[in-house]
C-alpha cells in the first residue's frame, strides 16, 4: 500500500493522502504531490485516453490528473490512513474521456462501506465530455469512529475505505483521490460552471438581432419627405425656357 507523506500546502492545509489514479506521480499547481496509483498491476485497468483532449475547467499543471484514469469492471476502492480525530475533506476528481451523452456511465461512491457519498454520478451529465468535475466530502474522525452528514461508522485498523460501485451503466472509475485535514472552505475549488440564464440570454439576444434584420413592415411603405422627384423640379425651367425662345423667335420677325 502507498506511504502517504503529511505535507503543509499554502491554502489547502494538511494533505494526508493524494494519488493519481491510473497515472504516474504529479504535482499539482497548488504544491500537491499526487503519488503513483497503488493499484497499479494489481486491481482494474489503467487508462491514458484522456491525453488526447485538453481538459477543461483547469491550468495546464493539473491537466494530467484528468486525463488519466482506473475503472474497472466490478467494484473497486482505496484504503486511506487516517491517525488522528479531526476534520477532513476528500476530494474526488473525474472527468468524462469517452462518451458524448449522459446516462452512459453512472455509479456510485461510497465512503468506509456505509456512507453513499455520491449517488448516481454521471459525470458528462455534470459537465459535459472532456471538463473537470471534483466531488468535495466533508466528514470527521473522533476516538475511532468516522462522521459523516448524521452517520457514523467504525474506523477499522486505522484506515477508511473509498469505493466506486459498479452499476449497470458501465464501469466506475476515478482519475484522482486527496484527502486533507481541514475544514471545506479552506479547500481550493474549481472554477464554477457557466449557468444556463447566461447560455439562453445569450441565445434570446442573437435571435433578436436575426428576428430584427428579417422583419418586414406592415402597410404600405411611407414615402420619404426628403426625397423629391427631379423632373418636378426642372418643369418650371423648361417653361420658362420655352417661353422665352418663343419670345425671342416674335421679335426677330418684326
């Protein structure tokens, strides 16, 4: 099992716990160094199919925890040390590499074999293909015991356990686990989604424009007060010319 090495990160807090699921060791762009997946050659499949898209929702540095990965084809976990009572947050990090609609891949997570803490996660439902999606767990620990919402179970042997349900929408995975001691709002967040009313604003404003280049007025058109025919202005001078020709042809007769 991985030796986990307790680590001060500014503005995260203790890390007791970080690897990278399916993929080498990396340090993120916060300081955290994610160790090699400890169920390499052991437990499921590791997969890099992800470095083919540029993962969204993060620098570059952070890149590579998205786009590696292990599923696997029945239930699989993690077991995490955990030595002290305290506060803690787990973070979860998942990003959808293959298919392009929800409802593809759904499981659930559950925490030290009593705990749902993400139910029926279908990650592009979340965020779509190719986008990071980061589940935030808050729980605590107290004199051998682990608290989580109003539930409770028992730490055996000093560890917790982190596992991916197989259901009956493809396999479970994980591209990235961290557990840190501290409280949730000390932990750095991804970036926020963009909110569908921004999307259908947009979308209402562009029909606008469409709508007001192809409307046609109604009623027959107004003519324009400033534009005047140019033969009603030249007629008087015909005139004019006319009579003095006639004018001018009296006079040389006489």
């Amino acid at each position: 099992l991985i030796s986990c090495v307790l680590t001060e990160v500014l503005g995260l807090g203790e890390v007791i716990y970080a690897i990278n699921s399916g993929g080498e060791a990396h340090t993120d762009s916060h300081g955290v160094k994610f160790e090699k997946d400890p169920l390499h050659g052991k437990v499921g499949t590791a997969s890099d199919y992800g470095k083919q898209l540029l993962i969204g929702r993060v620098p570059p540095a952070d890149q590579l925890l998205y786009q590696t990965e292990r599923y696997h084809h029945s239930t699989f976990g993690y077991d995490i040390p955990i030595n002290e009572d305290g506060e803690y947050v787990m973070i979860l990090k998942f990003c959808e590499v293959y298919f392009n609609a929800p409802n593809m891949k759904v499981f659930d997570v559950v925490l030290n074999g009593d705990h749902t803490i993400v139910p029926d996660l279908d990650i592009f439902e979340r965020v779509g293909r190719g986008v990071a999606h980061d589940e935030y767990i808050p729980f605590s620990v107290s004199k051998g015991r682990l608290y989580y919402n109003e539930e409770e179970s028992d730490i055996r042997g000093g560890r917790i356990r982190v596992e991916f349900i197989k259901g009956y929408r493809d396999n479970p995975k994980v591209n990235a686990i961290c557990v840190v001691k501290g409280r949730l709002q000390e932990v750095p967040k991804l970036p926020a989604m963009p909110t569908e009313p921004e999307v259908e604003e947009y979308h209402e404003e562009v029909e606008d424009k469409k709508s007001s280049k192809n409307r046609r007025p109604s009623g027959p058109r107004t003519p324009d007060p400033y534009s005047v025919d140019d033969t009603s202005i030249m007629l008087p001078v015909f005139v004019a010319i006319g009579a003095f020709i006639s004018a001018l042809f009296c006079l040389c007769k006489l």
